[in-house]
C-alpha cells in the first residue's frame, strides 16, 4: 500500500491525505493523487494501481458471493462487467461488506445490457432479500396453533406481527422458479412456470427459506407485514385476487415462520 510518513502531518492534513487516498480508489480514469507517495517521496502510482485494482475486486467479488443466481444466470464475463460498473457508480457507505450491493437489483433495471432479461432484477431481489433475511435478528417465530385459540368473530381485529427474518418480493416473471433453479451447482432444467410469482423469504431457526406465495398471498402479507389488521389485508387480497384462499394462505405463513406474535386491541400476546 502506498504510504506517507504522518509524523510530519497535522490533523488536518492527515485528513486531506485520507480523502485524496480515497478519492481516486473506483476512478481509474484519474491520475493519482499527487498527496499519495512511497517512502522517500517518489512516485507511488504503480502500487496505488494495485491497491485501487484489489479494492474494485474485492467489490465484485462481493457482489458474486451475495447474487450467485445472478451470476450464474449471465455468467461471469457478464456478471464481473455490470458488477464493475455498479462499483464505479455506487461506492460503499458501510464498513460492512455484507451491506455492500443493497442497490445492486435496482442498477440491474437500469443497466442497458440487461433489458434482455427482465426478470433477472427480480432475481437479485430475492437474494438480496435471502442475506437480510440471513443477517436478521433471531426471534422465535408464533406457533402455527396460536390462532386456534382466538374466537372467529374477533379473528378479524388482531394484528400479526411479522418476523424480523421475514421478507415479500413480487414479480411479473417466475422470478422465484428462476431464483431456486440457479442457486445450486446442478443443472439447470426447462423452467415451466411462465406466469407472476411471489417470493416469502423467512428464516424460523438457522436455515432461510424462499417459498412461493399461493394467488393473492402477496397483497394479503404485504398488508400484515404494514401494521393492518387480519380483517383489512383479508378483504385487500380478495379485492386483488377473487380466488384468494385464506386458509391456505395462513397456514403456509404460519408454518413458514412468517410471524412472531399476535396483537388485540394494542396488547401483544
């Protein structure tokens, strides 16, 4: 790594050195800094080019480990070439690595060499969703008889407190169908679905799971997953899709992990 003797820097300067150092670090296109030199004050380009190349990398490289299915849907020459242009548009705000690429889907959507693959934003949702939903907090999730003991007439008034671990992604292509075909190393078949899917992410103990959400099981969630009580996101769902199954619907959600408490009249149980 290039390197400056501080001894001879004020606060100040020490500053202006740290933010030329990393000014220039995803712009090859710029000349070093002219603050950055070896020991003895000559030249440090070339080992500055080196670091701002292992930087760029280790970027990518993390891009691949969180969007694997993406990288095995476009392959890596493609994959390491949008990857790249994401990291010169969008440096990281966060010491942590694993929040690295959180805008990454949304860079795909506009990325011009990938409107040939449409669903393939919606991919890289899911799995950006699969690492949150790795990285929540762990709760145990509500027990799938808990609703048992809830009277019928006041079913419609509680509210389902959703999972930390628990995350909805909606797509216009079989996005999830496509997600579960390449996230693992065996070969890829013919893909049948051809329609809308929902993705439910959830992660109950260790092991995330993705499951496709039943006709109208998004808009049902996404109500629970905001605060609204059971009676309104029943009656949403069913507005949007007329074939809603509430049973269904609940008890894949509930054995899911989807939820972690339930709430009357402002009082969790």
């Amino acid at each position: 790594m290039p390197s400056v003797d501080r001894s001879v820097l004020s606060f100040g300067q020490t500053s202006t050195y740290a933010t030329e150092f990393v000014s220039a670090l995803l712009e090859p296109a710029r000349s070093t800094p002219p603050l950055i030199c070896a020991p003895n004050g000559k030249a440090a380009t070339r080992r500055y080019n080196i670091y701002r190349n292992n930087v760029t990398v280790s970027l990518i490289n993390a891009l691949a480990a969180t969007f694997p299915a993406t990288l095995r849907i476009t392959g890596e020459a493609f994959f390491r070439a949008m990857a790249r242009a994401h990291v010169r548009a969008n440096p990281p705000t966060s010491p942590l690595l694993f929040e690295y690429g959180r805008d990454f889907p949304a860079f795909i959507e506009r990325y011009e060499y990938a409107q040939s693959m449409p669903w393939l934003v919606d991919v890289a949702r899911i799995e950006r969703a699969w690492l949150d939903s790795y990285h929540s907090d762990d709760v145990p999730p509500l027990p799938p008889q808990a609703l048992a003991s809830i009277r019928s007439d006041e079913l419609g008034g509680i509210v389902l407190v959703p999972h930390p671990a628990t995350r909805i992604v909606f797509s216009r292509y079989p996005a999830v169908s496509v997600f579960v075909a390449n996230r693992s190393h065996d070969p890829v078949g013919r893909i049948e679905a051809t329609g809308a899917e929902a993705a439910l992410v959830t992660r109950p103990v260790l092991d995330v799971a993705v499951h496709i959400l039943p006709p109208g099981g998004f808009a049902f969630l996404d109500c629970l997953i905001k605060g609204e009580t059971l009676g309104t996101a029943v009656a949403v769902a069913m507005g949007e899709c007329p074939e809603f199954d509430l049973s269904v619907s609940i008890a894949g959600m509930l054995q899911a992990g989807a939820f972690t408490a339930i709430e009357r009249g402002g009082m969790r149980e």
